[in-house]
C-alpha cells in the first residue's frame, strides 16, 4: 500500500487504541494496522469529525465515496 495510507491507518489505529490519549502502545498500534491490513479488503476509514453523514453537502459526497469498492481511507485533511 501507498506510504501515507499507512500513516493514516497508523493515526487510526493510535486514535482508536487510545481515544486520543498520550498513552500509546508501540506494539499494540504496529498489531492493529498489521489487522487492518491483513483484512485490507474490508477497510473503511474515515474521520467523522471531517466527514459527516449529517451536512447536507458533505454527506451526499461521502455516501458515494462509501460505495466504492474497498478499501477505502479518507483522508481528514482532505
């Protein structure tokens, strides 16, 4: 996979394993995103607080970027 959709599932994985925290297991991160891309025809990461289903625009816009076929990574600076 591409060097920056490893960067984001990694700052998925740290923000999901964390809930945003400091704390951060090395480990358990490097494990997640190891899951992640062992099932990588199954990803669907977006960040809710960038892409909401709710803003009339926006929401429009990712209903159809969420029926494209996996895996699919948006990114939240995007």
């Amino acid at each position: 996979p591409p060097k920056y959709a490893l960067e984001l599932l990694t700052i998925y994985a740290w923000e999901q394993g964390t809930g945003s925290k400091e704390a951060f297991s090395l480990a358990e991160g490097f494990c997640t995103v190891l899951k992640l891309l062992c099932r990588y025809r199954d990803i669907c990461v977006y960040w809710e607080k960038y892409y909401s289903l709710q803003h009339e625009q926006i929401g429009t816009h990712l209903k159809q970027l969420l029926r494209k076929p996996r895996p699919i990574i948006l990114d939240p600076r995007r």
